[in-house]
C-alpha cells in the first residue's frame, strides 16, 4: 500500500467508531479473531435483488453521497442461489437512516477468492489469529486461503479503493486483492506482468472460466482467446531501451533484467509501467474518458475490455479500451467458428459453385458461427481437401515460418489437427505459412488496403466416391442367391482349415525368453468370463483376473488385424526386459481370433487417478510423489540405456503409470515402443502418442528416445501441480500447464502452479522448486539440450544438481516447448 493510503488507515483507526462509520451498516475494517458463517442468522446484513441475487455482507465501505455505489464484502450469489462466492462488489445503499438496502441495481462483482470453486450454504469465512484469512465450504474443506499466517496481521479493511487488504500492526499492507485481479480492475488498480485478467464464461454465468485473457508481457500487452496454442487478437508493444533513452535516467543493465512491467487503471488512462527498485517509468498511455463517478473495467465474455461509469441508476459502458486491427471484425468470437465477418455482418465459406459445405448454427443469430455439414475425421484424412476462401484473412498470424504456398497447404493436409492454412506472401515460391489448430471467425479484407496478399485455405471433409459399378438386374436376382451359398460353403472349409492352423500358430515359437503362453480358455476361466473391468487402454480393455493364488491383468486387444503391430511390440519389448519399475509381462495369448496380455496386477492403479482426484483428503504426500518421479526416471534410463537396444517407449503418461500396494511406480503399455540400435541416432517413425505429452521433433517424425525425456518432463510437472497440462474435461477457457509455469517462472513464481490447498505440499517448497527445474530441463525445445535419463537419476538421488549440469538456465524459460500444440514450436512467452 502506498504510505499515504497507510497513514490514512492509521487516521481511521483512531477515530471513534461511531463518527467514522454508519452504525446502520457494518464496518470497513474487521479484528482478528473472527468467522462469518453464511446464512441469514449470522450475517444479519442481507438482501435479495429483483433478478434473484443475493448479497450477505460483512464489510461495507459506504461512498460519498451522490459518488456511486459503495464497496461491500462478503457472499454473493445469482439465482436460483444454490451457490455462492466470497466477494467484493459494488452495492447500492438507501437512506442511512433506513437499515435496508436500496435493491434497486444489483451488485456488481469487482473481485472474488472462489471463482472457479463456488460455496454452498453455512460455508464460512476465518479470519484467524495466526493472520491467516480461510474461505472453508459448509463440510470444513479448504477452499481458499490468503497464506498470510506468521505476518503479523492484526486486522482487514475494505479500502475506499475497493480494495481488501490485510494489514499488519504499523498499518503496513501483508496481502491485497488487488494484486490478485479477476477480470475486474478498479481505479488505482494495475496489472502486473505474469498475471492475467481473465474474462467470465458468460454475464450470467462467473463461475466458469472464460476464453479471453489479457496480460503483460515482457514486450507489450496482449489480448489472448485461450486456444491450443492461444492466439493473440490485441497486441500493443513497447520498446523498453526506447523508454530509458526518452526518461532521460542512468540504468544499468542489471536493472533492466531485474525489472517488471505492470499496467495501472488511472483516472484518465490505461498506463504502462517498468518498474525497478524505486524508479517508474511510463512505457505508453491508452487513454480514456475522466471519470465523473465510480467506474471500473471489465474484460468480458465478447473478448473487449471496457470501462463502465455508474450514471446515478445503473453501469454504463463508457469505453472500449482495446482498438483491434482493422476494425471489430478482428475480434475472435464476433461471428463464431468458421463464421466471416464483413462490415459487421456474418455469413458462412461458400464455394463459387454453390456446392455448400457449411451451414449456420442458427440462421436467425449467425454470428453464433458455422458447423462444417461433414465433420472432420482423422479416420478419413485421405479425402480431407482444403477449400479456398478468396479476399479473406484471420486475426491472427504468430507462430509461422517461411515456405511456399504447396509446402504449406501440403503440411495442413498432413496434420489432422490442423483446421486452416494462411499463406501471407509477395510470391507464391516464398512467403509466411501459418497452421491453424482451432479456427475462430475469419474477416474479409482488401489486399490494396492491407498492403500483403494471402491465401487463406479451410479444410473441409469429403466423402469416399460411391462405386461406379452397375449390375444387371437379372444377374442380381438369380446370381446373387447362388454366389451367396457357394461363399458360405467355402467360408466353412477355409474357416476349418483356418482355425486349426491359428490354435497351433504362435507368433513367438522357438523365441528365447518370452512369457508363458496362454490360451484363450484358460483366460476366460482366470477373468470369470471377464466380469470384473479394471480400466480401458489404449488398444483394448483390461479385466482382473486370477491365476491360482496371483491377480492379474488381462488387457484384450479388440481389433486383431488393426492391433498386431502393437501386440507384436508389446510382447517382443516388455517380455525380454526386467527391471522393479517395468509392469511384469506373466503371459500372452494369441489363440483364434483372439491376442491377450497378461501382466501382474497393480493394485493402486494408474497415476491419473491419485495426482487427478478432486478430492483432496486422499492425495498423495510429497514423499510419495518424489519417490514415483524417481521410479519413472529409473525405468526409462534402463529402457534408453542398459539394454542390447535402445527402448524408446513415446507414450509416457500418468495413464501408463502403474502404482503397486507400495506405491511403487511402474511404467506399462509398450505398444507403441520403438527399438533404436545404438550407432543409430534416430528413427523415422509416423506420430504417435497422446496430445499434451509429444516433443517438439514430432513435427518432423525424426524420433530419438529424447521425446521420452520431454513426455518426461511434462509428466513431473503433473505430480507436482496436480494438475493436466491440458484440461480436456474442461471448459474451453481452460489453461494449459506448460503456458502457465512459463508465465511464472518470468516472475520468479514458480510454486504458483503447486495446488495450494494441500498442506503437505506447502511444507516442500525449495525440493519441489529443484524438482520444478528438473522438469524444465527436459522440456527443452532442442531435444539435444536435454539431459540423459541417468542424469536425471543422479538430480534426484542427490548425487549432482540441475544448476551445474544442465548448461543452461534452469529456470529460464525461452527453451521450454508448449507440448499442446505440435503445430506450433514457438511458446507464447517467446513471441
């Protein structure tokens, strides 16, 4: 807090009570020890609002008559009210002689703890002596914490600011709200580099997280949509050696990369900022109308940010704070998915002979966008073509490289995740390509007005050609019935023939050192007719079964001609090799028309579901969790480099994590493994593995067991944070890890990505920062950067550390490669 707001706390504190505050309301500032629990018999101060809101309040900050609204803090919550948040909001207030409040204009949420994580009923808010501010739900779970316990608080207060501060003895502030924003800003408000701003689901609906975000890099301020990769619509730059030159300030180097950048909400302007030790100076003005009453800004579920002024009775917009390129068709939703946008109007891709291969979700509201008529499949990417759509353009072209216009479209058409293809060029023997993972609305444009040309290609999926062939109708009538019992005739010999041949083929006969070979039978008999299913893999499901006295693990490959490559690898990798962090191969069967696996029971199951789990009673300790990223590591450095050849896996996930009684890791599921002799230094293989966990050299199919060494990498990540590194069962908003750490290691908040709200985990905060470093060494974008898994090993027994192995900055993070995408190389902190 800035010392004169302190010394105006101090003034306040000093004044009786009842001549700083209303008695009809309760106070701005609260003492430690405290709770509110909510419902209506212990907060007193509530009311419900015409649309359904509810607001139960503890701390009011009343403003000057006729300013606006005043500040109030406490649970709110919208209709039907099942659900609440802890909040600060702006709220009307009547007559101070009336202990009603004025439920004219509904709250306005500034600020909230538990947006994503709302509360029920009797949840309660502690405010404890240890300093400590506790949001837990109605049955005592942790939801939210200021983590301020041992920094002498003694006190809270809603500051005429709207700001909510914790405060120690000489007034001095320990935590804020403001510096933990949502997608609200206040006057006096900044947003500092590495956090975000992040919009709402929808305006009725604040409890889910929205697409767009706004935040500072280390080069300009940027708008995001939240995509995979995200894609920037708003860019403003600045120039930081320009703005030292134009201060006319002696600055050292040393300064400059010790410094942070954050941009403030003033009266009058949106204003950029770098800050070092005791020196700002102003980096650029985005100017806005002075205010006349309260006002805050708000990006919203649209994609702008804007500011609204209170008029007296309700909020009106007063400014759309970022000006897009070239008009309002550059923002990313304005006529949804495929949808494009001219002069304001959205219509769907049309080809010239009017063949329509879109269609509007909604013909009376078409800017909610366009649905291909024939879904894309990866199944069918042979009759994937891209469609030409003249004179239009995309609002955004980051992550391309240099090409000509056929390499381009030829990579799209290869890609199946790749949605779109824009070639921006002078000629087309040499231009920009850029790939487009997930396509937003597009926008017309005029090559003379835009002063570049491009080609701009949406992928569309076309049918398999019906057969050209006719067949007489006499001969369909009397041939048919007779072909039909001469093939079932023959269908009986060869199936005979077939099935005698199958029961005595073994596709692994006289090979030394395999498993015990099952039949099929035998299987069904150990399974209970596979009754009991303990999972899906990736090829088929798992069933317990029992072999005498010992469980087991069946996992059935469903498709036997489409699945025999995996099965072959799985049997010919897993059941030559033997090491106590390898899942056990018992057995196979390859009997009729059946292929079987047999591996020793595992009876924690996969690691997804422990370091996945909502809820957190049963997490998993930080001992448990070192001990499992220590195992994996032991695995792969015996697959890569103590067997005849080298094993690389390139499907490392939790899912093919197994965990035993013991908690002891084991790596499974060998099916897409790859053999590497050792004077080979690559292999050439088509992609494989799981989205979130391929290294960056996928993207030219040349595969080491370095790409191990990345799924590696992201894997740790996951067991620390207890988070994916992407959120499929999310809402589309949703982060990715990879691009969150990177955000945080720019401000040196690495443990930022760690879950909070295990106890456990807070107590090991300099070995999960080592262990943290470790993961960002294997998640370098040059596969040769990274380090051996026997070094790995050696980082984590102790024996050498990351500082002074790695050859790089461990904690830089530049290098690291966002896993999410394998079409774009380039992370977003690096543009």
């Amino acid at each position: 807090m800035p010392r004169v707001e302190s010394l105006l706390l101090l003034f306040m504190l000093s004044i009786p009570f009842s001549q700083a505050w209303s008695i009809d309301y309760p106070s701005p500032i609260a003492n430690l020890p405290a709770i509110w629990t909510n419902n209506e018999a212990t907060i007193p101060y509530n009311t419900t609002y015409a649309d359904g809101s509810m607001i139960r309040v503890i701390l009011v900050r009343q403003k000057p008559a006729g300013f606006g609204p005043s500040f109030g803090c406490g649970f709110i919550c919208t209709a039907p009210c099942k659900v609440f948040l802890f909040a600060v909001f702006f709220m009307s207030i009547g007559d101070p002689n009336d202990p009603a409040f004025n439920a004219s204009a509904t709250p306005r949420i500034v600020w909230t703890a538990n947006r994503y994580r709302p509360v029920k009923e009797n949840a309660s808010v502690q405010f404890n002596k240890d300093g400590n501010l506790v949001l837990r739900d109605f049955d005592g779970s942790l939801v939210w914490s200021t983590t301020t316990s041992g920094s002498s608080v003694v006190g809270m207060n809603l500051a005429e600011t709207g700001n909510l501060i914790l405060f120690n003895v000489m007034g001095k502030t320990v935590w804020e709200s403001f510096a933990h924003p949502t997608n609200t800003l206040l006057i006096g408000q900044s947003l500092w580099q590495g956090k975000r701003l992040s919009s709402s689901f929808s305006e009725t609906n604040s409890t889910q997280e929205g697409q767009f975000y706004l935040t500072l890099l280390d080069n300009g301020l940027y708008a995001f949509i939240d995509a995979d990769p995200p894609q920037f619509y708003y860019q403003k730059s600045f120039n930081i050696a320009d703005a030292i030159v134009q201060s006319k300030r002696n600055i050292s180097s040393d300064q400059v990369k010790n410094s942070t950048a954050y941009i403030s909400f003033l009266q009058g302007s949106f204003s950029a900022f770098l800050s070092f030790n005791s020196t700002d100076i102003k980096l650029f003005d985005i100017s806005l109308p002075l205010p006349s009453s309260a006002q805050f800004m708000s990006l919203e579920d649209d994609g702008h940010l804007r500011v609204y002024a209170w008029d007296s009775v309700s909020w009106k917009a007063l400014a759309d704070v970022l000006h897009v390129y070239p008009n309002e068709c550059a923002y990313p939703t304005v006529c949804g998915a495929y949808g494009i946008c001219s002069q304001g109007q959205c219509s769907c891709p049309r080809r010239s002979n009017d063949d329509d291969l879109f269609h509007q979700l909604d013909d009376r509201q078409p800017n909610l966008g366009c649905s291909l008529e024939t879904p894309l499949s990866c199944d069918l990417i042979q009759y994937h073509k891209l469609m030409a759509l003249p004179n239009v353009t995309y609002f955004n072209f980051a992550n391309n490289w240099i090409t000509d216009e056929e390499s381009c479209k030829e990579a799209c058409l290869k890609t199946c995740s790749c949605k779109a293809a824009f070639f921006q060029h002078q000629n087309v023997s040499k231009g920009s390509c850029y790939l487009v993972p997930k396509i937003f609305s597009l926008m017309n444009y005029q090559p003379e007005v835009a002063g570049y040309n491009l080609s701009a290609y949406v992928k569309v999926q076309m049918l398999p050609p019906p057969s050209s062939k006719r067949i007489n109708a006499t001969a369909y009538h009397v041939g048919v019935p007779v072909l039909v019992v001469v093939i079932c005739l023959l269908i009986l010999m060869i199936r005979r023939t077939i099935v005698k041949r199958m029961e005595e083929d073994d596709p692994f006969k006289g090979v030394a050192g395999m498993p015990t070979r099952f039949s099929y039978k035998q299987l069904r008999e150990a399974t209970n007719n596979f009754s009991k299913k303990l999972g899906q893999g990736g090829f088929g499901p798992v069933y317990e079964g029992k072999l005498g006295n010992v469980k087991i693990a069946v996992k059935c490959l469903r498709d036997i001609g489409h699945g025999k490559e995996e099965f072959m690898a799985e049997v010919t990798t897993i059941g030559s090799i033997h090491h106590i962090n390898l899942v056990r191969l018992i057995g196979y069967c390859s009997d009729k028309f059946h292929r079987l696996l047999v591996y020793e029971h595992m009876s924690n199951g996969s690691l997804d579901k422990w370091i996945f789990r909502k809820n957190k009673s049963g997490s998993l300790s930080w001992a448990t969790r070192y001990k499992i990223i220590l195992g994996i590591a032991k695995a792969l450095a015996y697959l890569h480099e103590e067997c005849r050849q080298k094993i690389a896996h390139l499907d490392i996930k939790p899912g093919n994590i197994l965990l035993d009684d013991k908690f002891n890791a084991k790596i499974s599921d060998f099916g897409l493994a790859k053999l590497i002799d050792r004077d080979q230094s690559h292999v050439m293989t088509k992609i494989r593995g799981t989205r979130g966990y391929l290294a960056p050299e996928w993207l030219s199919s040349t595969i080491t067991e370095k790409a191990d060494i990345y799924s590696f990498g992201v894997v740790v990540l996951e067991i620390v944070s207890g988070r994916k590194n992407l959120e499929n069962n999310q809402p589309e908003g949703s982060p990715n890890l990879i691009n969150i750490l990177q955000e945080k290691m720019k401000v040196g908040q690495i443990l930022d990505i760690v879950d909070n709200q295990d106890e456990d985990l807070q107590l090991h905060g300099s070995e999960m920062t080592e262990v943290i470093k470790l993961a960002v060494w294997c998640l370098q974008r040059d596969c040769s950067k990274r380090p051996a898994m026997s070094q790995v090993v050696k980082v984590l027994e102790g024996v050498m550390d990351t500082e002074s192995t790695a050859g790089h900055d461990a904690t830089g993070r530049d290098g690291i490669f966002d896993a999410s995408s394998p079409l774009s190389p380039v992370p977003v902190a690096a543009r």
